[in-house]
C-alpha cells in the first residue's frame, strides 16, 4: 500500500494569485497523477507527472496554468496559476501500485 | 479513450434494502475496475474491485459483476445502513499500474433510517 500526504488540506485564495499543492508519497513510484473535482462532479484528471520528464496533460489542461514539478521518486507539486473563481475545486494526487490506486485527502481550494 | 458511464446519479434506499450502481465502460482493453466511495470533505477510498479474470467478487456486505460482453459492471450492497452514506464512483483503466484511471460520474447514496 502507499500512504499519500497532501497539503495544503484547503486554502482560500485572492484571484489571480497561484496556489503550490504538494503530495508526498511513504514509498518510490514511477508516476503520480493529479485529478480535479469540481463540485458535485466526478474526478476528472489533469495531468501525468513522470519523474525526470515533463508532465503530461490531458486535453483541457495546459502546463502554463498548472505547472507540475516531480523532482524525484516520492515528491510532486501543482500549482494553480493566476486563479478564477472557477479553479474551485479539490484537487487530488494519486499513484497506482499494482493492486489499486490511492489517493491524497485531497486540497479543497476556494478562489474568491 | 476509455468512456465510464455511470447511473444512477442519486440513489436513495430505506435501512436494511439493497443498493446497486451500474457502471458501462467503452474500451475493450479495460482489465480493471474499481468502485470508490468518497465521504465529504475525503478523498476516494477503494472498497472493492474486480480484475477482467474474475465475472463477480464479494467482500461481506458488498459485491461487483462484471460482464465483459456487455461492458459493463455493478456494485451492490446489501443490508444497507446510514453510514454507507456517500458518494460513490466507479472506474476503469486498461492497466492498472501505469495508465491513469477513467472514473465514472458518481452516484450519491442516501441511505434512510
């Protein structure tokens, strides 16, 4: 199993200033993926961040408004650049083992 | 890309009924689906999930089918009670260790006492 520390657990934010999300994982993964859920919505996925290579995005997403940095096997952060009040949302890391994935508690983030 | 359709939206079941969630996926390549349930203010903790090999699995109160003709899969929880009250997601991705999981839209159970 994998234990996933993600912080900050919530924040409010000023518009147009950005947001670090950190998540850190007990053990080395190859990737880590970062979901958005936007309220009352499912989880929708933003990115694949690989170590030593730049993320992924998914279509939708791009890297200028959610920077991703994985400098190592056990360590991501997303930032939330120059927020609208339609960033509000929780935003979630994951990793997948071979059994299941599992997830941080998640970053529930109000832009106001 | 893998597609997860997800029905009902809201389910609300008396204390003691059965509940089932349905769940149908697009991509034949899936291999594995798994079901969340996500209380408020929490992230996704898995409950149970199902592998392509494997047409049903139970764990006590709970169960999931799949049916890999169809395409689709269910959950099911018997003998309901309030604290199953939550939001629940099913998901599907064609390898689970290296490709990002698709989930379905969600479905909030309400069980009443």
């Amino acid at each position: 199993s994998a234990v996933i520390s993600q912080k900050p657990s919530r924040d409010i934010c000023q518009r147009g200033t950005s947001l670090t999300i950190q998540c850190q994982v007990d053990s080395q993964v190859t990737m880590m993926f970062w979901y958005r859920q936007q309220p009352g919505q499912s989880l929708t996925l933003i990115a694949t961040a690989n170590q030593g290579s730049e993320a992924t995005y998914e279509s939708g997403f791009v890297i200028d408004k959610f920077p991703i940095s994985r400098p190592n096997l056990t360590f991501s952060t997303l930032t939330v650049s120059n927020m609208s009040p339609e960033d509000s949302s929780i935003y979630l890391c994951s990793v997948q083992g071979v059994t299941e994935a599992f997830f941080g508690q998640g970053t529930r983030l109000t832009v106001v | 890309g893998e597609n997860v359709e997800q029905h009902p939206s809201t389910l609300s079941v008396q204390e003691g009924d059965s509940a089932v969630i349905k769940c149908t996926y697009s991509d034949s390549a899936s291999n594995y689906f798994p079901w969340y349930k996500q209380e408020l203010g929490k992230g996704p903790q898995l409950i149970i999930d199902i592998r392509s090999n494997v047409g049903e699995k139970k764990d006590q109160r709970i169960a999931v089918t799949l049916n890999k003709t169809a395409k689709h899969f269910s959950l099911h929880i018997t003998e309901t009670q309030p604290e199953d009250s939550a939001v629940y997601f099913c998901a599907a991705t064609p390898n689970s260790g290296n490709t990002p999981l698709v989930f379905g839209k969600g479905t909030r159970l309400s069980v009443i006492a």
